[in-house]
C-alpha cells in the first residue's frame, strides 16, 4: 500500500508498478471527487507521500464519506445550476423551413 496526495486529495493506493519514467501506475483503494475504488492512476514520484508494505486499508463506510467530502469540494468549483439556467435561452423557437423546402412542398 502507499499514501499519496494527487490533486490535492490524500488516499490510499495499491502500487502496480514503476514505469520507465520514474512515475508509479497506481490503484486507488478510495474514493476522491474525480475516480472510484480500482481506478488506475499514474503518480510522479513527488504525490507519494510513503509507501508501506502493511498499511491498514480504509473501513469503506469512511471511505464513503470521503467520497462526498470531495465531491462537496469539487461541487465549491462548479457553476451553479441555477446560474447556468439563467443564462439559458428564455424561449425556444421553432426550426423555420427553408425557401426550397416551401418550394419543395407546393409542387406536391
């Protein structure tokens, strides 16, 4: 097991192996605001923060809380829905027929 920090979060993950360039292929054991439990990461050497052979995996419930921690974190970032729809179209108009299609219609 090894603690890294990668994009500002710190987890738990699952060493895979070391690739050529010095960085780890990694599998993370928690959950953070942009992956899941498995997902397969590449970590420069600087996010490890330890790597132990007998690190206690995380009880998932917490693991769980953590989750929506990040996500409350991530969710400080993005637009507000009620921003957005606000700057939405206020009325939705209807495709007009072009010229050749009228044309097209009165020969029939």
């Amino acid at each position: 097991m090894a603690r890294i920090r990668w994009y500002g979060q710190e987890f738990t993950a699952e060493p895979i192996k070391q690739l050529p360039n010095g960085n780890w292929l990694m599998r993370s054991k928690e959950h953070g605001a942009r992956f899941v439990p498995g997902t397969e990461i590449e970590v420069r050497q600087s996010e490890i923060i330890e790597m132990a052979a007998a690190e206690k995996p995380t009880d998932p419930k917490a693991s769980l809380g953590m989750l929506e921690a990040a996500m409350a974190e991530e969710r400080k970032t993005l637009t507000p829905v009620t921003e957005l729809l606000a700057q939405a179209p206020k009325t939705v108009r209807e495709p007009q027929p072009s010229d050749d299609q009228v044309k097209a219609r009165s020969d029939l």
